[in-house]
C-alpha cells in the first residue's frame, strides 16, 4: 500500500510554496524530493496490556506509559475526522491527545472513544500530540484496530527506527516546521518527543545513533533486571517508554512518572547521540531506572537509592571506565560512617550517596547476576509485602539465599537494624560467610 499523506494545509517544499485548497493526498515517497519522515495515513494498533497489568507481571513500583505513538498532531479548537475499522477483539481503542508534562498548561488529556466507522470531533481548547490507548487488564485479551486519520490530523516529523533516513527527516523538518511544534522518535522500546526549534537546532544529528542508544539504555536496564524476550514473565514490557521534553519555564529537571520528562534545556543532551552515551547521559539513564525498580526491595527510604542499580548497569553498558559512586567521590563518606561504632550505624538515615555504596559492595562481589535474580526471583514469588521492616527483611533473606553467602557481617556492619529473628533467619541458613569482608570492597582505580 502507498504511504499516503494526507494534505490540507500550505507546504513549503524546498523554495517553493505550494497552497492546496482542497483536501487532497500526495505520495511523498514517489515524488521525487518530496520523501518525508512522517505517519502512514493507514495505521494497525494491537491491543497490549495496560500499564498496571504490566507493573502487576514485572512487581514494579509504579506504572508508566501504555499509549502508543500516531505521528499526529490536532491543532487547538479544530474539527478532525478519522476512519475506525475494528479487525478483532474489543472495540475499546481511545485516543488520547496531549503529552504527559509537554503540555503543562492542559489539566488532563482529551480522550475520545473510537467506535466503527467514520467519525469526525472536535479538538479542546489545547490541542497536541495525538496517541492511541488500546489495552487490556491482562495477558489473554487480543486485538487489533486500524486508523485512517483524515482531515485535520497533521504529521510531525517522526523518525522511526529502520524506517527513514536522515534525507526524509530534514526534509520532514523544513516542511513542516511552520506547522507542528513538535516532533517525534520512535524505537523498538521508546518514544520521544521533542520541541521543534531544538530539532532544527541538531539536525544534523544522527538521528539513527539516537534511538539506538535510547535503546541500549532500556536494553542495559532489561538485562540486570533479568528481562528478555517478549513472551512469559520474565519478557521485556510490553509498551514503550515514553520520553518528552517539558517547558523550562515549568520547572524540574528530569522525573518519571506515567512518562519520563527532560526540560527544554537538556535537548542537547537528548539530540546528540553523544551525551546519551557519556556521563552526561547519567539523568535519563536514572530516569529510565524509575520504571524498573521494584516494590518488594525497595523500602521508603531507598527511592532514590535502588534506581541507581538500573542507572549504573547503563553505566557499565556503555563503558564508562568509573562508576557514579567513584565519579561522585563518596567513598569518603564511607570511611566517616565506619568510624562510628556499629550500634549508632543506621543505614536508612544516610544519605542517597552513602546508601547507594552497599548496592555497589553487592555487585563488585557478586556482578550483575545478583540483581537479575533478585529481580526474577521476585517476579516468581511475588510476595504480598508493604512495610519496609517486611522489604527489609525480604531483600537480607534473598540476597544470602542467592549468594550462597551469610551475609549477616555485611549487613550488620551497615546498620540494616531489622528484628533479630532477620540475622536468626539467615544464620538458620547455615551458608559460609564470604572470603573477603564485602565492606571493604571498592572501585577499582
């Protein structure tokens, strides 16, 4: 099927400027000059399950996102038709229009029930980025629809991994930049969104290293959470991680939530595959870490603490030579919390940087293997647990039991103070202690 574009608005091609009063189609890959990076007209949606059914498999923490990408953007107050054709299980698609954080003067999104056949609405006061959401609360619903978006839905450029070529994506960008504000990166397991001005700003960017390395970053967090494949427990999530970009004037940094935000200025950070890769990259790594943490292990003070596993496998992925405890210079506050006698140690008390050295100890002793299975195991047995002295006494147990080790000495020496029958419980074990005091492990030089 020709990938048609669909056309109701002025083009500046090149020098030209072409007005097309009528609604009319143009097939932008047979005309020569005029290959765009945008949406087909004609799009399949399956139907995946729903954010918190996947949180529910992987035992994370939180949800995040469920919707998937169109390409589209609806301009504020507009009339927009579309075409629904349902190809099998529920007719409960929706789309959703605007960006989780990119649209921060919206109070909620727009969301429109699709049902069969032609159907026009229209757009609220906002406007924006235009998604599906077709999901289901568990793993044995199926489904599939398809989208003809007609009249009033405009392409942004929309890059999409082993689709375009950078030709189309500049293309794309002088098009279209007068028309949409924003554009759009798809990969196997992200999408981002960014701002039209910072786009033309690194066009000359690789766009194709870009979502490679978004995805290496995911792929670096799948891997230490013991996630592959894409069917069973242990598969990959099933939606894509959302990124996007948020006004500066809004404030923040970069958070996570039902999608992972970055300010305006850390474009450059997110559009030049460089600083996605380098220590620079250590923010949306972090980020990404947020949608994989997982509740049983991570007790009320450890928020910002078992992230950094994720955001230092990234780390390591990408081969930095130092970690972020040896680049933050903490061990220091290491050596000022031993210096107090080990009844007054308590670890939950510290700080994110001195919590976080442990999780380091853990891994120079036992590698990347200890967390997989940790985060496995936890998938397997699911334990139905919310106060911390329970997650705390989860992850002392697991992590000795998946070891091999009595790690009492460990875990005493860094003030995990949890009931007695915790140590009891491991001491029942009856496992050898490790051959070298954990403790005193560092990065190498």
């Amino acid at each position: 099927m020709k990938n048609l574009l669909r056309i109701s608005l002025a083009l500046s091609i090149g020098s030209g400027l072409y007005s097309c009063t009528q609604l009319g189609f143009m097939d932008h890959r047979v005309i020569p000059g005029v290959g765009l990076a945008v949406a087909d007209q004609v799009q399949r949606f399956k139907l995946t399950p729903s954010a918190s059914a996947v949180a529910d498999r992987l035992q994370f923490r939180g949800t995040h996102n469920d919707m998937q990408a169109t390409g589209y953007y609806v301009a504020p107050n507009s009339s927009v038709t579309l075409t629904v054709k349902a190809i099998s299980g529920p007719n409960s698609a929706r789309l959703a229009i605007g960006t989780p954080f990119r649209d921060n003067v919206r109070p909620v999104r727009q969301y429109v029930n699709l049902t069969e056949g032609t159907q026009t609405f229209t757009v609220d006061k906002y406007g924006g980025l235009v998604y599906v959401i077709y999901t289901a609360n568990d793993y044995l619903t199926t489904g599939s629809v398809e989208l003809t978006f007609g009249n009033g839905f405009l392409p942004v450029p929309y890059y999409r991994k082993g689709k375009n070529t950078h030709q189309q994506w500049l293309n794309a960008l002088d098009t279209l930049k007068s028309m949409v504000p924003d554009v759009m990166f798809e990969s196997e397991n992200a999408i981002m969104v960014a701002n039209m001005d910072e786009a033309l700003k690194y066009r000359g960017e690789n766009q194709d290293l870009i979502i490679n390395r978004l995805d290496s970053i995911i792929d670096f967090e799948n891997r230490i959470s013991g996630l592959s494949g894409r069917v069973g427990v242990h598969a990959i999530p099933d939606n894509k991680h959302l990124i996007t970009v948020r006004d500066s004037a809004s404030g923040g940094y970069m958070a996570a939530g039902i999608a992972i935000y970055y300010t305006e200025a850390l474009s450059y950070r997110m559009l030049q595959p460089l600083y996605l890769s380098n220590t620079n990259g250590w923010g949306l790594w972090h980020e990404v870490g947020h949608t994989y943490q997982q509740k049983a292990w991570t007790w009320s003070s450890l928020g910002e603490t078992t992230v950094n596993v994720y955001s230092m496998a990234a780390e390591r992925g990408f081969g930095l030579p130092k970690s972020r405890v040896t680049i933050n210079n903490s061990w220091p506050k290491l050596d000022t919390y031993f210096k107090k006698p080990i009844a007054d140690r308590d670890y939950n008390t510290g700080d994110n940087e001195l919590k976080l050295i442990p999780f380091q100890q853990l891994y120079l002793a036992f590698g990347d293997n200890l967390f997989s299975k940790l985060s496995t195991k936890t998938r397997d047995t699911r334990p139905a647990i919310t106060s911390d002295a329970d997650k705390m006494r989860y992850f002392m147990l697991s992590v000795s039991e998946i070891t091999q080790k009595d790690l009492s000495d460990f875990f005493r020496k860094w003030g995990f103070k949890v009931d007695e029958s915790v140590y009891q419980a491991i001491a029942a074990m009856k496992l050898p202690a490790p051959a070298v005091d954990i403790t005193t492990l560092r990065d190498p030089k």
